[in-house]
C-alpha cells in the first residue's frame, strides 16, 4: 500500500461558516472565500497571510474579527428590522446592507427583483440594471441580460458579446453569448442562454443549473451540473455522483472530486488513487494541495511512500509507515515497540483470536484502512494447582487468609505484552499480576468449602479485557496444626501475652495467654462509681490509705458495635474497642478468646445473641448484641439460590 508524501503543513484558522475555493493561476495557489472581507492569503508555493481582518455573514448578522477579537454587529435601523433577511455586501470598505422585505431586495433605497451570491461575489438585478459588488467594489451595467458565477470567474452577457471577469480581477471580452467555463488556450467551454452546453462552437449536452468546468483532457471533459459530477467522453455523458465543485479540481495528471465527507483523487483513467478526509483540494501534475481541518496541506501524489506489513518468527506484526501518519488500531492490538528515523516503525503483538485484523493510518487528510493476517493462534491457558486449606483457625504466614492457591500456569504461546490474571474461586475473586514463570501462589480467605474439590475459574486481562479464560477443577488438601510448637513473649506493658505458635511452611496456629506487670493493688471500676475526674476513656487516681491501692475508673463504651456479616455459612465478627487487651466471643456454642481480629463462627439461625467479654484485673464489662439471624439466613439463601439459577442456566439446565 503507498500514501501520499507530507511535504508541507500549515496552520490556518478560518471561520467556519465560510466557503471556500482554492483558485490556481498558473503554478500558484490562493484562497477564495465567501467571506465579506478577507486577508490575501497564498497557498502554494509559499504560503502567506497578509492581513488579519475577516468580515462575514452569521445570520442576519455582520461578524468582524479583528487579530482574533471577534465582534458581531446587527442592523438595527426600523427598516432592517422589517426585513426578512440581510446581506451585508463592501464598497470601498463600507459595509452596506441588502435588505429582503417581501419579494424584493431593497439596496440604498431602490428595490430590486433578483438577487445572487457565490463565494465573495453578489449582484443585484432589476430588468435591465444591474449591480455587481466585487473586490470591494461597485459596478452598474445596464447593459447585461444575466450574470453567471463560475469557477473560472464571472461572466456579464450582454447583447452580442460577454465580458468575463476572473478571480484574481483580469477581464476578457467575448464574441459568444453565455456563462463562460474554461477558456485557455484557443478552447472555449461555455453554457448559452438556452443551457447549451458548448465546446469550441460544438454542442456537447445540456445543463438547467450551473455548469463548472472541474478538468479537461485529450477527447474528455469533466464537468459539474447543478452539483453532479458528469464526465463526457466520445459523446456521451456519465454522471459521478453528486459533488462541491468548490472544492474539486482537475490537473494535467489527477482529478478530485469532493463528495459529501470525503474527496477522491482519481487518476485521468477515472481510477481512484487515493480516498481524503472530507477537504477543498487543489491539484497541479504531482501535487495536491489541501485544505482541511484548518490546516494548509501539500502532498505529493507521484511519490509516494510505501506502507510496509510483515511478520516476524514469533508472529508479531511489523508495520513501517511514513512520518507524519498516526496507527489507529484495536484494543488487543499492543504496540510493543516504536522507532522514528526516516519512517515509522511499530512492532505490535495481537493478543486476539481472529485470523485477521485490521488497523487505519491516518493524518488531518487521509485514512487509510489496512486489512492483515494475525499469524498468531489464540493464547490459551493451562493450569495445574492444588488449594491449601488450615484447619482449627490456622492462618497464612504470608498475606491475609485461611487457605492459600499454589499451581503453575502456563500460556500455549508467549505474551510480551503486561497482562494480569484473575482468580474466581466461588464468590473470592484476586487479580495478580502474572509471573513469567508462571508461577502462581495466593493467599485466600475460604471459609464454606466441605468438599475435597473446587471450581477454579482463571481469566487473562489485558487492561479490563479478557483475553482468555478457563475453569478447572482443583483438590482442597487440608493442613491440620502441626505438634511442634515454640513460644513467643510480647510484652504489652501492662500486661505480657505469651503465645504458643504451631506453624508449618504456608500456615500458622497461635494460642494466647496473659498475665499482668504489676504487683501493687488495683482496684478497677465502672466509670460512674466513685469519686474520678472524668477526663478521657480511663481516669486513675491513688487511694491513700493503711493499704494504698490504685483505682481505675473505665467508661462502658469500651465496647463499640462491631462489625457483622454473613458470607457463605459463616457468621463473620470484627471486634471494635477502645483498649487494647484481651476479648471473648461468644457465640452459639462457640467461643474465641485472643486479641482483636477478624473471626467467624459458623453460622446457627438458632441463635441470635453476640455476647462480648473483656476483663480489665477485677472489671469484666460484658455488652450483648443481637442479630436477626433468621433474615440474614435467609437473605443469605436466596443470594445462593439465584447464584445457583445463573449457572445452571448457563450450563444449559432448565
């Protein structure tokens, strides 16, 4: 595949209710707008902008932007405000109004029957007068039976002869009666009154609107009527589509034709060369030069810049492609590395299952879709693993859980790209990201497995996509608490915990004891009894008597509400006090005695009382809390039940 070659690309900023045309005199280019007043602006072979003053129509209304301030001026005398519509039109930098008041134009007091604008060109026309406003300038002909508009110019017919007026303001006189099209180099193209289509004194069609010469070769010609492209050759006429002659031109070598959000260049054989974003467009034999998305384009047609596809031996996609193009492409398309010298060059891994792709190259005037072949079969995935279960409350030694997930995961083929891998084991779900050696090894919180297997769902994302998945069925092992055990003493302060640790490689089990540092008495109180200061959650004061002793003075919000829920089977607690000391739990026929942590009993509907303990020397401040257990069993067995409907529905169980 080849594109255009960038050799130019300026910046323009126009208004965006204005037309355009890029007129061509012999190898330069220029703008013509349908703007009011407009800087001179040259395109092509250099590219200037003298002046800075844009006037032109919004509505009924007069817009002026001045270095880039803008200002919008409204007609607001009494006969304005009777009109329909308002053309603003400048002579001598006077900015005049046209005034449509019922079925006339009223211009400086007189009425007129007819009124006409193409680009920055209007007249006025009433029997035999007529008004031109062109180039800033005011013309009266009482002598012209109509004007035309054209690509090429402007044509006065009169009576025996036409006079034609060319956009860049030099004027030719005619012996031929019609609006002219082309004219150059002894060739004559022009519409007669009766809507003749005429090529050097020969009748070639007919044309009930405007006629505009797009281009002209050996033996054809192509042109525009009433805003379809026609093409004629060897006598006959055949339409193209409906086209903006504005923006269209033809050189010695290629055509374009600008179609509703697009141009085509076509070669002189009417075979298209390349498709355009949607732009006014001016062509001479190698070059294009382009206006589209305010910016001021040249391109060489002729050479071009080749657009290379391969693959490499590991299946990835290598693509080179010109400097001043951008790749388009999907999301599983991964670009894994870039280089920019003379060209572009990607190398890309497809982490899809297609056998085929594709991806656009694209700029402010082109878009190119290029179709290829993936080479590269879908990844999947392969898992052997088994899931470590402690018993009796045991817990992981690295992470948070009861259980841990250790396999090896392999990929049917090697992926470059940063991928992740999501774990669903029953409502427990992780996101890892994956080893290159694929090795897998999970901390998880399990708590309502009773089988000795388990459904293993593993899916590989590529940011949130998922790229390809698998379940599998593992084996639960087990791990009961060992019989070695060694102590550990943490001193608190006031009191030392000692822990005895059974612990193995993945798991460890403690059993807490404590006892108090102090020896002298303490005598420890509800917060209300007694005679304290009342300042904070503890207040402490000295009791001088034959037998002194400390008196403790604790607030009954030591124990906060804590935490409940219901996952699976299991009731799950998260004290919350405001002391750090030792708890007991007691529910059902269950009981945990240690420090603040996350506990969970097994769940009995039976049952709807939490009873929490702490004991502070001779304090024991109990606080009960009750549970709908019944709801929450149920409410618990309905989630269940619907999660059951969904995958046997998906299995294919009615």
């Amino acid at each position: 595949m080849k594109l255009p070659r960038v050799e130019e690309i300026h910046q323009i900023d126009l208004p965006f209710e204005i037309e355009g045309m890029i007129f061509k005199k012999d190898s330069n280019f220029s703008l013509i707008t349908s703007a009011i007043t407009q800087p001179d602006i040259q395109l092509y072979p250099s590219f200037s902008i003298k002046g800075d003053i844009w006037r032109y129509q919004r509505g009924n209304a007069l817009v002026e932007v001045i270095d880039g301030k803008e200002n919008i001026h409204k007609c607001l005398e009494d006969e304005c405000q009777r009109a329909w519509l308002i053309n603003f039109v400048s002579v001598h930098d006077e900015i005049r109004p046209i005034l449509g008041v019922k079925d006339k134009y009223i211009y400086e007091g007189e009425q007129f029957s007819f009124f006409g604008k193409r680009l920055n060109v209007a007249f006025l026309k009433e029997n035999s007068k007529t008004v031109l406003f062109y180039r800033n300038k005011e013309y009266i002909f009482d002598d012209v039976k109509k004007i035309g508009i054209t690509k090429l110019g402007i044509s006065l017919v009169k009576d025996e002869s036409t006079d034609v007026l060319t956009w860049d303001g030099s004027k030719k006189t005619l012996d031929v009666r019609g609006i002219i099209a082309n004219l150059e180099k002894n060739e004559l193209i022009y519409q007669d009154l009766q809507n003749k289509v005429i090529f050097n004194e020969r009748i070639i069609g007919l044309c009930n609107e405007n006629f505009d010469l797009i281009s002209k070769g050996q033996g054809w010609i192509l042109g525009s009527c009433d805003g379809v492209a026609r093409y004629y050759f060897q006598g006959v006429w055949k339409d193209l589509g409906k086209i903006d002659p504005l923006k269209s031109d033809g050189s010695d070598s290629f055509i374009a034709l600008a179609y509703p959000r697009k141009s085509i260049i076509l070669d002189r054989t009417l075979s298209p060369v390349f498709s355009l974003k949607e732009s006014i467009t001016g062509l001479d034999r190698k070059k294009a030069v382009l206006l589209a998305n305010n910016k001021v384009i040249v391109i060489d047609l002729v050479n071009t810049q080749e657009v290379l596809v391969s693959h490499d031996s590991e299946g990835k996609l290598l693509i080179r492609y010109p400097l001043g193009y951008s790749l388009t492409k999907g999301d599983l398309l991964v670009t894994l590395n870039k280089e920019i010298n003379s060209a572009i060059h990607e190398r890309i891994e497809y982490l899809g299952s297609n056998d085929s792709e594709g991806i656009t190259l694209s700029s402010d005037f082109i878009e190119a879709p290029i179709s290829f072949k993936t080479n590269s079969p879908p990844i999947n995935i392969d898992f052997t693993g088994k899931l470590f279960l402690a018993e009796n409350n045991g817990k992981v030694k690295e992470g948070d859980g009861n259980s841990i997930l250790i396999g090896k995961l392999r990929l049917s083929r090697r992926v470059d790209s940063e991928i992740r891998l999501r774990i669903s084991l029953g409502s427990v779900t992780k996101i890892i990201k994956l080893d290159k050696d694929g090795n897998i090894k999970i901390p998880m919180e399990i708590r309502w497995i009773k089988s000795k297997i388990v459904e293993l769902k593993l899916e590989l994302l590529f940011k949130d996509i998922v790229i390809s998945s698998v379940s599998c069925i593992i084996p639960i092992v087990k791990v009961k608490k060992p019989l070695n055990m060694r102590k550990i003493v943490v001193n608190k302060g006031n009191i030392i915990a000692e822990i005895k640790r059974y612990e193995n490689e993945l798991f460890f089990w403690d059993d807490i004891g404590i006892h108090p540092t102090y020896n002298q008495k303490i005598l420890i109180k509800s917060y209300n009894q007694g005679e304290s200061s009342k300042t904070g959650n503890i207040n402490i004061k000295i009791v001088e008597q034959s037998n002194p002793f400390i008196e403790i003075n604790i607030k009954d919000s030591m124990i906060q509400m804590p935490k409940i829920w219901i996952e699976g089977n299991y009731l799950h607690i998260i004290p919350i006090l405001n002391v750090d000391t030792i708890i007991q739990i007691y529910y059902s026929t269950y009981v945990y005695t240690g420090f603040k942590a996350h506990v969970f009993f097994p769940l009995d509907p039976a049952y709807n009382t939490i009873i929490m303990k702490i004991i502070l020397g001779n304090l024991v401040i109990e606080k009960r809390f009750i549970i709908n257990s019944v709801t929450l069993s149920l409410m618990t067995a309905v989630r269940s039940a619907l999660t059951l409907q969904e995958l046997t529905e998906t299995a294919g169980v009615p």
